[in-house]
C-alpha cells in the first residue's frame, strides 16, 4: 500500500511516496524506513523496487525527493548541497515520527550512493535513527574526484568554480553542467555505464528528471566528507554495501571509512554488473573559458 504525500523542509514542500505493509494492522506500530536517491536521480528511477521489498517485509518506507529535485519544491532547480539535502532527511524523519503507523524507536536510514554518504553522517549525530544502511556510498567527494579526474582536469574544474562564483556574485546567474552527454560533450558522469543508467531510468521519473546539476553543486561535492565521525555512529547498527570494482564510489574508500567504524557494524560485498562497454572517466569537465553559460536553464 502506498500514497504520496509531502512534508515540509525550509518551508518547502518535499514529495514523498509513503509505503505501508499490504496487510496494514491499525494496533501495530511499524518500524520504519526513511530513504532517499543518490545524485542526478529522483525517488522514482530504481529506489521504488527497494521500497516495495521493504514493505513486503513489514517495513513502512518514506522515499522522498530532496528540494530543489524532482517532483519536491525550491530553486534554482537542480541545486545539490549535501547539507540541505541532509537537513530534508532530518525534517523527514521528524515527519515520519509523528505519524500513527509508525514506531519512533524504531526508524531506520537507508541511502545509495551520495545519500549513502549521507546517512552515513546523520547518524552520527541524529539518535532517532536506531539503524543505519549505506549502500555503495560516497565516503569522500574530494577523494572521489582524485580518482576520477586527473591532475589537470581537477585544476580546469577548480578554476572554472572560481569563474563561475565570481560570475554568481556579479550577476546572480547560475550555470549548469549536464549529468551526462553525447560523447565528446562536457557532462558530469561520463562513464558508459552512468549514461546507460540514465537513459534507461530516466522515464520512471514521469518527466521530473533534469539532466543538469549547478556548477555551486560541485563545488560542495569536493568538500563533501560524511565520514569523519564515522566512529561516532556505535552504538547504532551500521551496514554498508559495497560494489566491487566501483568507480563511481570507489570501494576501497568505503572498505577504508567501515574500518574506522565502531561495532555494531558490518559489510557487504557485492559483484559490480558492469557495462558491456569500456570504462571511462567521470568528471568530464569543460576548461574554465567554456563557463558561459551554455548550459544556463
């Protein structure tokens, strides 16, 4: 069973889809998971599988898209700073606990990727969450980018950041970069197998996709390290769930931060279904002198 519903994040309204177990019991509080799509992406493109396995299990699941994302309010659209999108997972949960079905003892944090990244951080501090699932997580934006750019291209991305925040100051335009693109283009994700995830995906999401994300986004993706008080996260149960061979969240750096991790906690290997293609490099990144706006919405 499942509704949409919002709730209220800086006074925005975010989507959610709400998802009860099929035989719902009006004596039964449910414990709870409150889960959230990783970056580029919007509840509807593959979380919803999840979701549903969960509540089959007996779980209630709140899925919601972050503000300025997807069918939730706010500009400028496709706006992506991980503390405000850590902040709607707080005002979820805060929702959520209130609500009749739900035990608030009980509430579990679940996020994939960036959002993996983000829970990771949540539950270091927030102790309304009683266990916590990060899935192929980000664990470090800045390290990420290391590995997925070279020297060069890191020095090219830096300086066109400086441009274009200096471009914002004066004019309050905001600039976009694509999260993928035809070969040969400027786009965020480059691999083969990113283009191929959002081209398939793309249409769960009834229109509400938009392949671009602002250049200020990235700039808070390379300071973006969720896991410095990993530590702090015990006594809460902690799993994370790691692809081999990712290169988009590199496994040896979510292998590195579970290490640094406090028990209860445990990890899980995954075989990475890779793309019938060649890898490529993500972070393909205009020179600076290409910030002229022409990826302006």
């Amino acid at each position: 069973m499942q509704q949409k519903i919002v709730f209220r994040s800086k006074g925005l309204n975010c989507s959610t889809i709400f998802y009860l177990p099929d035989n719902l019991s009006t004596k039964e509080k449910y414990p709870v998971i409150v889960m959230a799509h990783g970056i580029g992406s919007t509840k509807e493109m593959c979380l919803p599988q999840f979701a549903e396995r969960f509540a089959a299990a007996g779980f209630a699941v709140l899925l919601f898209d972050y503000r300025n994302l997807g069918e939730s309010e706010g500009i400028p659209r496709g706006q992506v700073f991980p503390e405000d999108q850590q902040e709607d997972y707080r005002n979820a949960i805060t929702w959520i606990q209130q609500q009749p079905q739900i035990d608030p003892e009980r509430i579990d944090a679940w996020g994939s990727s960036y959002s993996g990244g983000h829970v990771l951080h949540l539950s270091a501090f927030d102790r309304r969450i009683k266990c916590v699932v990060a899935q192929v997580p980000v664990v470090s934006g800045f390290s990420t980018a290391q590995r997925l750019s070279s020297p060069m291209e890191l020095n090219a991305m830096r300086s066109m950041l400086a441009h274009d925040r200096i471009q914002r100051f004066q004019t309050g335009e905001v600039n976009y970069l694509p999260y993928f693109a035809p070969p040969g283009q400027p786009c965020l994700l480059a691999t083969p197998d990113s283009i191929e995830y959002f081209e398939k995906n793309q249409g769960a999401s009834e229109g509400r996709f938009e392949n671009r994300i602002t250049l200020e986004s990235l700039e808070h993706y390379l300071y973006f390290e969720p896991t410095v008080h990993i530590d702090a996260i015990s006594p809460t149960p902690l799993r994370i769930i790691v692809a081999e061979k990712d290169l988009l969240a590199p496994t040896d750096l979510a292998v590195t931060a579970h290490a640094r991790a406090n028990e209860p906690k445990s990890l899980i290997f995954r075989k990475a279904v890779t793309s019938k293609h060649t890898k490529a490099k993500a972070l393909k990144l205009p020179l600076p002198r290409h910030v002229d706006g022409s990826f302006n919405g």
